[in-house]
C-alpha cells in the first residue's frame, strides 16, 4: 500500500521556482497536535496572567482599604481620646465650683482585625475581617459615642447655667462701700443723736466731704430716686438676687428710676438733707426684704475709718 502525504509548494517571490515540500500524513497529523498544544498553552498562560493581573488589582485595592481603616482607627482613637480630656475637665471644673460629679460614661472599647499573613489569600481574607471587623466596631461605638457627646453638651450647659448664675450673683452682691470716708454710726443698736433715745440703727452712717461722689455698691437698677422723709434725697438700687441697696441724705441724686447702674458708678453725692447733723450717706443693705449689716457683704473696705467711740460690729 501506497504511503499517502501531502505535497505543499512552496514560493519564496513570484518570479522563483517553487519547492515542493511533502508532508506525510502521521507527519500532518503530528504538526496538528503540535499546534493545538501550543494554542492550549498559550490560552492556559493568557488566563494565568489575566488571573495574576486580578489578583493583583484586588490586592492593591485590599491594601488601599487596609489603609483607609487604619486611618480611619486613628481618627476613632483621637475622638476617643479628645472626649477623656472633655470629661476630665467636666470633673475639674464641676470640683472647682463645688457642684456633683457626673458620672462618667463607658464607651465601648474600639474593634481591632487580625494579624497578617505571608500567602496572598491569607492576607485578603485578613484585610477583609479587619475592614469588616473595624466598620462593625465603629458602628457600635456610634450610639455610645452619641450618648456621650450629648451627655457632654449637656453638661457644659448646666455648667454654664451656674457658672452665669455666680456671675450674676457676683455682680448683684454689694462687695464695697458707697463712699470712702469715716463711719460714726454702725449698724444695731445706738443712741439718737436727734431724739437722745435708743434706737436700731438699720444701717452705716459714713460721713465725707460735702459734695463728695456716691457710688452703687454693685450693679442693679434705679427703683427710687427723690426725697424720703427724714432721710432727704434718696436712692433705691435693686440689684437681683434678693439684694437691695439704700443710699440717703444725698445733697442731689445723678440717676433717675428705671436707670441700669454698673459697681463704682456715680449715683448721688454727700449732703446733709433730711435729718442729717452733717455730711454724710447713710447705707443700708436688704437681702430678700431683711435688713442686714452691710459689713457683712463689703469686701473692699479701703479708704473708710470708723470714728473713736462707735462701735461696728465685723461680721464673721
């Protein structure tokens, strides 16, 4: 039997004769596989490296995450660690003006991920749990994390409340005298030096140069201001927070009713109207309606003497 084959010519230019190639069959079949295995390998490595290339991607993108979640872990730690200070300066500021602690509040403590591993899978699948694991721990913290900053503005709030009402109580609370000058009558029980009988008196009498200014012991509003009996011209001051002021036997008075008045401001001068048997203010201090001596309240003291023979009693 007759070997049968191929014959393929072959025609390196038009012009060139051609060259016959004989290809046996076993030979064409041979040639066949040959091609097909290479084209099988070169699909198998084609997909290899799309594969690698893939992977690759995910990995950056994994790595990426792993970053973002670290920074993001850093961003929770510094707001954790911002709301420590804020509570201990709750605490401090509450122990400094005297009012309750306030209990502090548990935050839960941050989620962490795992540690990485040398294969590639491993470490996907530890980023993936660590993303995974620092969303779920920043979604917990977020209610608590709520709660304590509203905890926080809330007491910031009463702090302030307080801190104003002190301010304000500061400001109502008489802290000095109306004049400088010399007391020759306290406050309590003494002899009339127009009646010759004893008597209560109700508040300091601080004599001073003719003319010399009055000034309010502390901020308040005009509610009186003219002539009183016996006591001549005379000035009323509310001040809040159950205080009142009194100043009388004023030569003439400087403000009029209804006029805001600051500490240290100017509100009459030294005279003697009334019953008066020389230039002097007389002061009285009422806190919520009783009459109290205002010593008790009168910090700043400087510039005022207290005559020989009068008796003034100093508070404790």
């Amino acid at each position: 039997m007759a070997k049968r084959f191929f014959t393929v010519l072959v025609l390196p230019d038009p012009t060139a004769v051609p060259k016959k190639v004989h290809l046996s069959h076993p030979m064409l079949i041979g040639l066949a596989v040959g091609l097909m295995l290479g084209l099988g390998l070169l699909g198998v490595f084609l997909h290899q490296y799309l594969d690698q290339r893939g992977q690759l991607r995910e990995l950056r993108q994994l790595r990426q995450a792993a970053a973002d979640q670290a920074a993001l872990t850093t961003q929770w730690q510094h707001v954790h660690t911002a709301l420590a200070r804020l509570r201990d300066l709750d605490q401090q500021v509450r122990t400094a003006v005297g009012l309750d602690h306030a209990p502090p509040d548990p935050v839960p403590p941050l989620a962490q991920g795992g540690e990485d591993a040398g294969s590639r899978t491993a470490l996907a699948t530890a980023l993936r749990q660590r993303a995974s694991q620092a969303v779920a721990g920043v979604r917990r913290d977020l209610p608590a994390l709520n709660q304590e900053v509203t905890t926080r503005a809330q007491g910031f709030r009463e702090l302030q409340v307080f801190l104003n009402g002190q301010a304000a109580l500061r400001a109502a609370t008489p802290t000095i005298l109306p004049v400088k000058g010399l007391i020759t009558a306290g406050f309590g029980p003494r002899t009339s030096p127009t009646t010759g009988q004893r008597e209560f008196h109700e508040g300091l009498d601080i004599a001073a140069p003719y003319g010399t200014p009055i000034v309010a012991t502390a901020d308040g509003v005009v509610t009186y201001a003219g002539p009183l009996v016996a006591y001549g011209n005379v000035v009323f001051l509310d001040h809040g927070q159950g205080f009142q002021t009194f100043y009388g036997h004023n030569s003439s008075n400087r403000v009029r009713e209804g006029q805001r008045v600051r500490r240290g401001e100017t509100i009459a001068f030294i005279g003697t109207s009334g019953n008066a048997t020389g230039p002097h203010v007389h002061y009285e201090v009422h806190v919520r309606g009783v009459i109290v001596n205002p010593l008790k309240y009168a910090i700043d003291t400087s510039g005022v003497t207290v005559a020989r023979d009068v008796k003034v009693d100093q508070p404790s």
